[in-house]
C-alpha cells in the first residue's frame, strides 16, 4: 500500500484511488430489532436460516437429553427432523429467483462495478452464483425424488459456492482493513469514517466466520461421501453447523441493524462512492 499525491481531505468524507467515501449513517437503525425480524423471517433466506438455528438447536438439546438418559431427547429429535424437512424446503421457492442469477452470470454478466472494479471479483461472483443455482436445484430436487444421490451432488457445488463466499468476504475485510489503515494514518480526525470502516471490518469478518464453518463442514460431508463414515463426533459436526447459521444471522443483523454507519459495499455501485477522475491519494 503506497501514499501518492496525498490532497487536503474534507472532515466528512475521504478520496481513496479516486472514490469519496462519505460518513453514512446506517438508515436502517431507526427500526426496532423486532420490526427488523419480522422483516428478516418474510423474506426465504430469513425463514430458512430460523428453520435451520432451531433445526440445530433441537438437535443439540436430543444429543444432551440422551447422554442423561432422558426419553425426551426423541421428542427433540422428532423436532429436529420435522424442522430439517421445513427449512430444506424452502430451497424450492428460491428456485426462480438463483436460476435467473445463474443464468446471467454465464450469459448477461454484468460488468464490474464499485470502487473494486477491473478485478477478479466479478469472475468469483459468478462461479458463486452458478454454484448456488447448480445446488439449489439439486437439493430441490433430491427433496421431490427422494433421492440420496442428488442431495450428494448437490453438495459438490455447494462446497464450491462455500469457497467463494469465503474467498470474498476475506477481500472485503482485507479491503476495509486497509482503508482503515489509511484513515488512521492520514485522517486521524476523522472519527465517522474510521467507525464505517471498522464496522465493514466486523461485519466481512462475520461472513469470514460463517464461511469458514460452511466450508469446514462442506468438507467434511464431502470426506463423509468418500469414505463412508463420519470424520469427526456428531456433537462436533452440530456445533460447527450452529456457528454457521448464528455467524450468518448476526452478520445480517449488524449490518441491517447494529452498526452506526452503512456499511461499504466495495464491489457494488453506490452513490455514496462516487467515482472521480482527480488521481487517487491511495494506491493498493
């Protein structure tokens, strides 16, 4: 990271490779944490993820009942079973909507955009959303046919889209770590937009803590498929699961909810982060 013709830096907003980032509020901090739910649960990936916590939290208290030699632990499991039923269906109604995305990621991709364009963002972006459609569909239709076989498969990409989510939510941390950086160094006084930037910093390393999970246990099911067995205790593989789907709703909830500022979206157009033809005052 290089300084180069460093120019006077106005108290509310910054110049970085010839994008102003601006002190933001959050507009969303107004809401209440239960408006902000129900919000949340409307939508299929708000549903699926509370399906899913719940789904994981039965389980657990199953496996914690057993050990005790309690008969309600099968009650529990009756519960988990019925709630993983519950939350896998509703891979069924994001169907239309990660089919028209696949579909343009192969032949309607957008260009770049954002203070990160013109890099490899766009390429990871794409196989991510081709992989999320491959296994939607998959797991789909592995819940209509009952089939074993497809719900394996679907697992392959997956595991794919898992890599790529990590791969990039670890460039926007290391991206908002390094404009931090630069903030600290040459714009000390400017406390609003350090606060944005460390709060981009918390909520990217958020989705690097989910990512990390789904791809440890992506990995693992997948060691699963070739050698027949478990690799690691059940109570492992749940707790590994949990830290997913909580890391996943709380990434959600800070970034909607929790932080001050709006958090920077580095690959994604805003006009909050206006392109400028003046040379940058930072260079990566």
């Amino acid at each position: 990271m290089a300084a180069v013709a460093a120019q006077p830096l106005p108290i509310h907003t910054i110049e970085i490779n010839g994008h102003q980032f601006g002190n933001i509020p959050n507009p969303n901090t107004d809401r209440t944490y239960f408006g902000r739910l129900i919000e949340y649960l409307k939508g299929s990936n708000g549903a699926f993820r509370i399906m899913q916590l719940l789904e994981r939290v039965s389980k657990a208290a199953s496996q914690i009942l057993q050990e005790m030699g309690s008969s309600m632990s099968e009650f529990f499991d009756g519960v988990a079973s019925k709630l993983g039923l519950a939350w896998a269906m509703l891979t069924i109604p994001r169907l239309p909507s990660v089919t028209k995305t696949g579909w343009d990621a192969i032949f309607n991709p957008k260009a770049d955009e954002g203070p990160g364009a013109n890099s490899s963002r766009g390429i990871t972006q794409r196989i991510h959303d081709v992989a999320d459609a491959m296994a939607a569909w998959g797991y789909g239709l592995s819940l209509i046919f009952s089939s074993s076989a497809l719900k394996n498969a679907a697992d392959v990409p997956n595991f794919v889209g898992d890599l790529t989510d990590l791969s990039m939510a670890a460039e926007d941390y290391s991206l908002a770590k390094k404009h931090l950086e630069f903030i600290n160094t040459n714009a000390a006084q400017n406390g609003d937009l350090q606060t944005r930037f460390m709060e981009t910093m918390r909520e990217a390393l958020l989705r690097v803590v989910k990512a990390v999970a789904s791809v440890v246990s992506g990995a693992l099911g997948l060691l699963v498929l070739a050698f027949g067995g478990p690799v690691l205790p059940g109570a492992a593989l749940l707790a590994i699961g949990l830290i997913s789907t909580m890391a996943s709703m709380t990434s959600y909830f800070y970034k909607e909810s929790i932080a001050d500022k709006k958090v920077v979206e580095f690959f994604r157009k805003d006009t909050f982060q206006v392109p400028n033809a003046a040379a940058g005052v930072l260079a990566f």
